[in-house]
C-alpha cells in the first residue's frame, strides 16, 4: 500500500506554499501525511509526483486535493452536554445582554457544527436575533457544506447526538432524501453568512460575541496552535465566549492569562485580555 514520506509531504507543502500562497506547514506532519496518503489511494496515485503536476496543471485538482486533505468538523450535536448548555444558558444570557449578538464558526469543513448551531438557534427563535457567520476555505468545501451528504455512519451518529440535545425528536425534519441518500436542508442556512477564507489568514470582520473552533487544533502542530488561537483572540473583545475541542487544552495553547472559566469540562471560557 502506497504510503507517502515526511520528505514527500515536505516537497507538497513547499510547492503549495510557493504557488498557491497558502501555508499547510503548521498542520501535524503526522496527520497530513496519512490524509495525503489516503489522497494518493482515493485517486488512484503512486506517486507525490503525480499530485503536485496534477496540482500546477489544473486548478480544480488543486481544489480537489485542499478538500481531500482537510478535516472534517466533528458529527452534528457532538458532545450534546455542549449544545445543552449554549441552548439554555449562554445563548439567552448573551440575548439578555447584546442587542446583536453574533456567532463566528471559522474553517468549516463538513459543516456539521455550523448546521448543528443553526438547528439550535432555530429551534430556540433565536434565528433572527443572533447573525450567525462561517468561513470556509474554499469554494468546493462552500458546496460540500451546502450540498454534500450524510453516510449511514455519520448520520447514526448525528441521530444519536441530537436525541440526547432533543429528547423524542428526529433530525429527519432537517434532512431531504435523493437517490436514498440523505441531504440536510439549504434552507437551514438560509440567514446563515459563509464567506470563503484561507485558514491562515483568519480575519474576523465583525464584532463577535462567541466564537466556536473545536477539535480544528489538535491537527496543527504546537506553535501553530498557539498562533492560531492568539490570533483569535486577538480580534475578539473582553467579554467574548471562547470554545474550544473537549480534547484541546488551554494549557498547551498558552492561553491561561487571557481567559476565564465558564466551563472546563467542556472547554467553554471567556476572554480577559
């Protein structure tokens, strides 16, 4: 089974780097070298050579090969005790408090989290008080979001989640079935705003009250994860709600001195500083 190198995953980044502008260099190498590799099978490629002349000579692979290698924002409704806790706490406190309140979910994948939040917000009326904006990397991954489907596996699991946030409902009001495959709903994101951004250069163009960026850290490398979530805050006022993966740790991110505690369980924290 063919398996790409660090050397080759190295050469990938470079001439990524050097023709596209785009730097994949603070990604895991571990991490991106698997999903290349697996690249490489899906297509039907032996060789890194193949991918990068594919690459410099058509921009839709290019485009292909960014969304083949990019990971997938966890199932609708993961970690349900998170979505139960935005639904009858955070979001009404911060309705309570904000005339505005906006919500930010950058470097969509899937697009489950952004789904599940919409859900939420539509299920509590609260769509049209709360601007719900996303980005993403590219257009591909725009449409995938918008269009793509639920495998059986993935959409067993995002039954399951939304059971436990929604007792003796079914996710099946949100979905549409075509060809015995199942579809979310556009419509669902009808009030919602996606703009298409490059993941390292994360600019947040409006004020922002929450922001949710789970389980997107743990495939960067150290310092890039610290860049990363300094960046946000950076950009985001005192005051502003911080989520972050059940697996990702503020300790290792550096951010101790910038935020309080809403709750460690579920990585929820407010910015200081």
């Amino acid at each position: 089974m063919f398996t790409v190198t660090d050397h080759e995953t190295k050469n990938i980044i470079h001439t990524v780097s050097q023709n596209f502008g785009i730097d994949l260099s603070g990604m895991a190498m571990a991490s991106l070298r698997l999903r290349i590799s697996q690249f490489c099978r899906n297509h039907h490629l032996q060789s890194t050579r193949n991918i990068i002349s594919r690459m410099l000579d058509d921009p839709l692979f290019f485009e292909s090969f960014m969304l083949g290698i990019s990971v997938g924002s966890p199932d609708m409704f993961r970690d349900p005790e998170l979505w139960i806790r935005l639904r009858d706490q955070i979001l009404p406190d911060m309705v309570r408090k904000v005339k505005t309140p906006r919500i930010f979910i950058p470097g969509c994948v899937s697009g489950d989290e952004l789904y599940s939040m919409a859900i939420l917000l539509k299920e509590s009326g609260l769509d049209k008080q709360i601007q719900l904006t996303a980005t993403c990397r590219n257009n591909p991954i725009r449409k995938q979001i918008e269009y793509g489907h639920l495998s059986k596996g993935r959409y067993r699991n995002c039954q399951d989640n939304y059971l436990v946030f929604h007792p003796g409902s079914t996710l099946d009001k949100y979905l549409t079935v075509r060809d015995g495959k199942r579809f979310r709903k556009p419509g669902l994101l009808k009030q919602v705003k996606i703009k298409v951004q490059a993941e390292d250069h994360l600019n947040i163009s409006v004020p922002t009250n929450l922001i949710l960026y789970r389980n997107r850290m743990i495939y960067f490398n150290r310092d890039t994860s610290r860049l990363v979530a300094n960046r946000m805050l950076d950009q985001l006022p005192a005051g502003t709600i911080f989520i972050i993966g059940i697996k990702e740790s503020v300790k290792h991110l550096g951010l101790t001195d910038r935020i309080d505690v809403v709750s460690s369980d579920l990585n929820i924290y407010l910015k200081t500083v």
